[in-house]
C-alpha cells in the first residue's frame, strides 16, 4: 500500500460572515504517520469540522497546506474516504447498491465491483443485508453502510467526523471495536473527530486538544496503552481526565497555547478528584 501520511502545514481559514471575517482556523501544525490513528476533541465551533474538510478536499480556500503522501490536496480524492455523523445513505438505493456507490469511478469491471462491494459489507459485519434499504436498518447499521462505502475504494486515508455522535452508548462501544479492527486490518490512516474525551483516548494514538476563537490546536496528548485497549485500563483514565484537564483550560480562555507537547507516561498529570461523574462528560 501506498504511504499515507498526511501533513497540515501552517493552516489558517478565515470564513466570511456577513461583512465580518471569522477566522476558524489559525496556524494549525499536524502531521499524521502512515497507519496511525489520530483524534481531535474540541469545543463546538473550534474547527474541527472544517480541519477535516480541509484534509478531504471538500474545502479548497485556505491558507498554509496540506498534503497526502507529499502531494498537495486540491479536491476530493478517492484515496480519502469519509464519514459523517450522519451517515447520508441514498434511500431508494439497497445496502450493496450505496456501497457500490463508491466504486462507480473505479477501474474494475461489473463482476470485480460485485465481489469488492460483498467484501466490504461484510468488513462491516453487514452480511445477509444486502438487498435491504436504509428505511429498514437501525441507525448503527446504516452508519456502517457509510463507512463500508467509505472503504470501498481501500483509501489510504480515512477521516470520520462525529461517526457515532447519534448512536446509543451500547452501539457507539461496539461500532468503536468495528473501527479499531477494520483500521488494524486495512492499515488505514485515521483522523476521528468527537465530542466524546473516552472515544478519543480509547481509538487514538494521539488525542489532539483544539482550543476555540481562532480555532487551533493547544495540546497533543500521545497515548501509549497497547491494543487491543481495555476501556477500564489506569492508563486510559488518567490520560482521559488530562484530556479533560486541557479542554477545560480551553473553554476558560487560558488555552496552553504552548508547542504541542509530547506526555511521557510518568509525566502526565495525576488523576484530580472531581465532583462530576466522568463517564457523563463530554464537551
Ligand atoms: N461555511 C461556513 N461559513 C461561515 N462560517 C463557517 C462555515 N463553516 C464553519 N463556519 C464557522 O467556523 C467555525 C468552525 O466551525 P466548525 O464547523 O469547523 O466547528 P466544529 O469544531 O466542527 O464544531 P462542532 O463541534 O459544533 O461540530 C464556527 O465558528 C463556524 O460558525
Ligand atoms: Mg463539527
């Protein structure tokens, strides 16, 4: 497989509203290793969105640049499949009919994209849901037609933004252990934008902090545990409440606007008490 690593350099977009700019993203450094999985938490309104869409080449207008496997990103590319929160499946189309969807470009002929599409359904634990339609599938089933379409190209790239935001707790854990594994085995390049501090230690190898107005990125937290992760792992939690710890400071308007720093283990703050129940946070 070709490298997929992908290089923001210096990223600055500023949004007109009206007549007065709004500036959503300022000079946002990342560089994402080949097969590494990435993850951004921030406040509402901080860009995460828009970073994302920047990366897939939804958005074009910015400053700085971005590359994938040293090209400059100009636009949509197959190489850079994505999920939204919602998963914006063709209703009249069947679950193989959606996934096929996304190798309508590709150099394959008509029995070749048969055989590709029935892998991917089955990737995503869909087989036997073939010939169903969006109307018949629960939320995360269909979510899982989106990423299977999103897949089916094999991308080098996969970006996900929000993907389990409206889910069920039970559903979102499960759809997290698809992901890991589906990520384990293409040897994809990830970067999962979430609300949710817990999915972002538990599915990252870096959990980036944003800071909001301008929108940009404060702290950048390696995690370490090895995988397959054990949501109840010490490690996880303490990494999950400094993760807390710095949203927190960005939502107080005192952001660490430091360089991102690298946490050794035995460098990462130690767990605080708090009075709020940690599994009911999330920004
Ligand atoms: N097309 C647009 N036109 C004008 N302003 C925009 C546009 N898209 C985003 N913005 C603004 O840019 C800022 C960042 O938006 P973005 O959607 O990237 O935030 P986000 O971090 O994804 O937020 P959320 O967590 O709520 O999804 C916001 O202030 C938003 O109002
Ligand atoms: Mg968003």
């Amino acid at each position: 497989m070709s490298d997929s690593h992908l290089r923001v350099g210096h990223v600055s977009k500023t949004f007109r509203v009206g007549k007065e700019p709004l500036q959503a993203l300022q000079g946002v450094d990342l560089t994402v290793a080949s097969a590494e999985f990435v993850t951004i938490v921030g406040a509402s309104g901080c860009g995460k969105s828009t970073l994302l869409r920047i990366i897939a080449g939804l958005e074009t207008r910015f400053d700085g640049e971005v590359r994938h496997d040293g090209r400059p990103i100009e636009g949509p590319s197959l190489d850079r499949g994505i999920v939204f929160q919602e998963p914006r499946l063709f209703p009249w189309l069947t679950v193989e009919q959606n996934v096929a969807l996304g190798l309508e470009n590709a150099p394959l002929d008509a029995a070749a994209k048969r055989r590709v599409t029935a892998e991917h359904i089955a990737l995503v634990g869909l087989a036997g849901f073939e010939k169903a339609y969006p109307r018949q599938l629960s939320g995360g089933m269909a979510q899982r037609v989106a990423i299977a379409r999103s897949l089916v190209n094999r991308p080098g790239v996969l970006l996900l933004d929000e993907p389990f935001g409206a889910l069920d707790a039970m559903t979102r854990a499960h759809l997290q252990e698809e992901l890991q594994r589906i990520w384990k085995h293409e040897r994809i390049t990830a970067v999962l934008v979430t609300h949710d501090v817990d999915e972002a230690v538990l599915l990252g190898d870096r959990v980036v902090v944003m800071a909001p107005r301008p929108g940009r990125i404060a702290e950048i937290f390696h995690v370490t545990a090895p995988r397959p992760r054990d949501r109840k792992d010490p490690e996880l939690l303490r990494l999950r409440n400094a993760v807390l710890d710095a949203l927190e400071a960005t939502q107080r308007g005192a952001p660490n606007l430091s360089a991102p720093t690298r946490l050794e283990p035995q460098q990462r703050p130690r767990e605080r008490a708090s009075g709020v129940p940690l599994a009911a946070r999330s920004v």
